[in-house]
C-alpha cells in the first residue's frame, strides 16, 4: 500500500508543479522537492519484480540511445 501511494503522491506533486510553475516559483520548487523524496521513497519501497524491470531498463537503456543515433 505504501507504494502505491507514493506514487499517487509523485504524480499528484509532479502536476502541481505544472500550474504553479506559470503562478508561484517557490511552489513550484517545492513541489519539485516533494516530488523528488516520493519518487526516491516509492523505488525504496517498491516490490522486487517492480525494482527488477527498472534495473533492466537503466541497464538496456543506453543500447537502446545507440541504436537510435546511427543513421
């Protein structure tokens, strides 16, 4: 349950930055904080299988930008 809801919250946080950015910036800031300690806590949290697929993609990742910039 834990993880899902730090993941509401990074997705909750990561769209307020997205009005307050045009309104308040030290709002936006702090969304941005909060965004950042949500996402660190939720990959902490997070299930094995969930941790295992995004190993998987940092790890593929750079092939993956290689095969793209060749022409």
């Amino acid at each position: 349950m834990g993880f899902i809801t730090a993941v509401i919250v990074t997705v909750t946080s990561a769209l307020l930055y997205e009005h307050f950015q045009r309104t308040s910036m030290e709002i936006a800031v702090g969304c941005v904080v909060v965004t950042l300690i949500s996402l660190t806590v939720a990959i902490v949290i997070a299930p094995w299988q969930i941790q295992g697929l995004l190993l998987l993609g940092v790890l593929l990742s750079p092939a993956l930008v290689k095969s793209d910039s060749l022409p």
